[in-house]
C-alpha cells in the first residue's frame, strides 16, 4: 500500500461522486454511527481508534503520500489508476490538482470522546468540510475511515465484554485484585496481517494489561501516548511451546528433566507458563508435577500449568482442584481458596466468553477464587462471538456502522439530506436527517437531528481541523473513561 497515492485509497466510485453532486453544492456533513448490534447480549460498541487514525492517515499518509509527492507524479499515479478502473474522461483530475495545491485536507472531524460505550444509532463522528470547493472530501473519507475504525472498535467492545465478565467474578471471589490481570491477548498469529493483530491488540489493551503481540506496545505509544513502560501496559510472559517441550523429550523421553531445568537452571527467578499436553497432560498433572514438588515451591516465581487442547470447563477445573491437592494454598478474606503462590493455570484454547465465564463460575462453586486461573484470548474469540450457541463474526455489520452524508448547503441553501429505503422493513439503513446533537439525558447518550446548522452544544467535539489534529487524548485517559481511574 505505500506505493499507492493516498488519494486512490477508496472504493472505485468514491473517485466520481464529485461530479454527480448538485452544482453549487459547498457544505455537505455526514455522521459514523453504529446502527444496531448483532449481539443479543451487547448493545453498546465501545468507540476507539480515530486517534490513531488521523495521526497515522490523516497526517502521516497523506502527507508522506500525496501532498509531498510532486504534482505531475499525482497526476500521473491518479490517472493511471483511473483510466484502468473506469476510463479517460469519466473522472474529473482536477479536484486532485486542487486538493494538492492547497497542501491540507479542508475536513473539520468532531467525535465523541474515545474510550465512551456508544448506543446503537448514536453519531460517534460528525465530518464537514472547511473550504467550499471540497465538499466532495467529506464523503470520500468513508472508506479509508471505514476500514481502519470498525475493527478496532469491534475488538475494543469485545475486550470490554471479556473485562466485565473478569471484574465481575474477581469482585465476588478475590481479595480486590485488578480483573485487568486476567486474560491476555494470544491472537497475533490468528489474524489477517500485522497490521489487524497491532490494531487488535492495542484496541485489547483498553481492558486487559497484557498481549503477547509486541508491536502492540510501540503503537499505543507512538498514537495515543501510552507510556507502557511505566503504565505497566503490554505485559507479556516467559512461556514454552511444543517444540521445545518436544525437542527435550527426544533426548531422553521423559518430560520430567526438562520442567525441573526450567525450575532451577532457566528461569529460577522468573514465572513461566509450561504448556503441559504436547503427550500426556493428565501424567504431567498427576506424576510429573508432584515430583517436582520441591523445586516448584522452592521456584522463585510461578509455573502456570498450560493445557491447549481438551474440553476447556472440564480441565480448568480438575486441574485447579488437583493443583490444590498437591501444592495446597490459602483462603483469602472472602473464604475462597487461593492457590500456592508457586503454582497455577492458563488456559490458551477455546477460551470463548461463554467458556470463560462457565469455568469461573464452575470454580466459585467448588469455593475457588477466579484469580487461579488466566486466560489467553485467540484470534477466533476476536473474530467471531458465540452467543446462545449462535455464531456472530465480527464484521462492519456486526455493529451496522454506517457513514451517511445528512445535511448539505447547495446554492447557498440549507437542505436536510437522508436516506430511508421502503423495502428495508426493518429500517436498520434509515439514517439521520440533517445536523445532529449528541447529548445526555438521565446518563445516556441521545441524538437529535433534524437540525439546520451544526450544534455547539454537542458531545461531538472537534478533534481534526485543516491538517491539525486538535484535541489530544492518552491512552489512559480513555482506560480512565471506561474503567475509572483506579484501575
């Protein structure tokens, strides 16, 4: 994609809109607005992401990619592009002619603050332009806009939905420990590209402190002024993998001297994870661990026991009972058992919210406290939910996230611009109609509409403004609008 010059980042026809506009069209506003959930058990997306964007296209890219590029090479890149896609003189150039003298994008953004939950049909993003002659910009944006926010928003919502479950059992079974410790993010491999695992993992970060996504930690620092290092965000752990379970095993064919090297000569200082069923995960559980009893409690750290095959419910929770009949442990001020800080579990497969949210209640019930067990969340968990046994995957429709233009001043006229299809009997792609005002009411979030000029007295407040982004906020400070600021 960097060869590509940033004006040709959109679908085919976004590059003809500009001329089937009304003649004397200089202000047009459209609204991002997530429609209606697929979920039957979340009906709020959390909103995350346009930051980054804007920093990163917006700024960067453009920039970088076509208001530094020299105007005969625009011209030529855009039509080349264009001749191929639709043909010489069914396309206008000289927009893009304009666009790069003037050396800015003439676009005001206002958005809702990152890190809200949104309710479906409230404007998470209101866009207009700046400079009369570019009132086709507003709409071009959509797709670029479109494919970088929705997924991150999807994957910030369902990393929320994964942190309510965590602070809900670790409220009812721990001694006040940080559900943001309880799941780590395990997707990277599982995903499309780098860049989906980055957006995936940083979008994560929101509600949980550790990814085993690296890059993750160098993005949320360079777009949102994380300061991971010290915010104690990105964590990660020392973790074997059945290649090395498997290398050491062909040497003498038994497992038993490799987990007490890893005890005593590799890691004497540090907590691992052993994943514990590349043969026999119940001979691991059963023979092997009781004889390494006195290296694990003399370990100066924790050895978490890692399943990663099996029935997920089931094994969590015989091998956290197994582990207390070994290794022992306390019971914390709610009279839950803990177990012995040497020793404990993390799941990495199948580590659904259902399955999840089965296995912590199944623990409660025996008397166990949630914090015996952690979880690494894959990449199927972002990309698709399992609700009541149906699957939704996670895709732009997953939240209906639309952009749609609804105001407009054509010939010096303000006109109200909306869509409403008769035939879509559910009135999901029915959207707004004129300028809109997002405000509170009894502590949710409404929307206005129908209005003839842009509000003042919005929630929707200017973040972009011809080329600058205006209003910056840290990553923690939207972990600070979603959790508090305790956490």
């Amino acid at each position: 994609m960097d060869s590509t010059m940033a004006l040709l980042l959109s679908d085919t026809y976004k590059q003809c809109h500009d001329r089937m506009y009304p003649q004397g069209l200089t202000k047009l506003v459209s609204y991002w607005v997530p429609r209606r959930s697929m979920l039957k058990k979340q009906n709020k997306m959390v909103f995350f992401g346009l930051q980054a964007f804007i920093k990163e296209y917006l700024m960067g890219y453009f920039q970088t990619s076509f208001f530094d590029v020299c105007e005969e090479e625009v011209i030529k890149q855009y039509t080349d592009a264009m001749n191929i896609q639709i043909g010489a003189g069914n396309y206008d150039v000289e927009k893009i002619v304009q666009l790069h003298r003037l050396g800015y994008l003439p676009l005001e953004i206002r958005a809702l603050p990152e890190g809200t939950l949104v309710t479906m049909g409230i404007p998470c993003i209101e866009i207009t332009n700046t400079k009369e002659d570019f009132a086709w910009l507003v709409q071009w944006i959509e797709c670029i806009l479109q494919v970088e926010l929705w997924k991150p928003c999807c994957h910030a919502t369902i990393g929320h939905m994964y942190r309510n479950i965590a602070d809900y059992w670790y409220d009812k079974t721990t001694d006040g420990l940080d559900g943001a410790m309880a799941c780590a993010d395990f997707g990277m491999r599982g995903m499309s590209c780098m860049d989906e695992a980055v957006r995936c993992s940083a979008s994560w970060l929101l509600s949980f402190n550790k990814t085993s996504t690296i890059p993750a930690i160098s993005y949320i620092d360079k777009y949102y002024n994380a300061d991971c290092k010290n915010n104690g965000i990105g964590l990660g752990a020392v973790s074997t993998e059945h290649s090395v379970m498997g290398a050491n095993f062909s040497i003498d064919g038994d497992e038993i001297t490799f987990v007490k090297r890893l005890l005593t000569e590799l890691y004497p200082d540090t907590s691992f994870s052993m994943v514990s069923d590349t043969y026999d995960y119940w001979n691991m559980v059963n023979n092997i661990l009781p004889q390494c009893r006195d290296e694990i409690m003399n370990h100066n750290g924790k050895l978490l026991v890692r399943p990663d095959s099996g029935d997920i419910v089931e094994i969590s929770v015989k091998t956290v009972e197994r582990l207390w009949e070994i290794f022992g442990g306390t019971e914390n001020s709610k009279g839950y058992k803990v177990l012995d800080p040497h020793i404990g579990i993390i799941y990495g497969d199948g580590c659904t919210l259902s399955n999840v949210e089965t296995i912590w209640k199944e623990l409660e019930k025996r008397g166990f406290a949630a914090n015996n067990i952690a979880y690494g969340v894959g990449a199927f968990c972002f990309t698709a939910i399992v609700e009541n046994g149906k699957l939704v995957v996670a895709t732009r429709d997953t939240f209906g996230i639309a952009m749609k233009a609804t105001y407009g001043v054509i010939n010096g006229k303000k006109l109200m611009i909306y869509k409403d299809p008769k035939t879509d009997t559910s009135h999901l792609k029915k959207s707004h109609k004129g300028c809109c005002r997002v405000y509170k009411e009894d502590g949710q979030l409404k929307c206005q509409d129908q209005l003839t000029e842009m509000s003042d007295d919005s929630l929707l407040t200017t973040v972009f403004k011809d080329g600058k982004l205006v209003k910056e906020e840290s990553f923690m400070d939207i972990r600070e609008r979603m959790y508090g600021v305790n956490d």
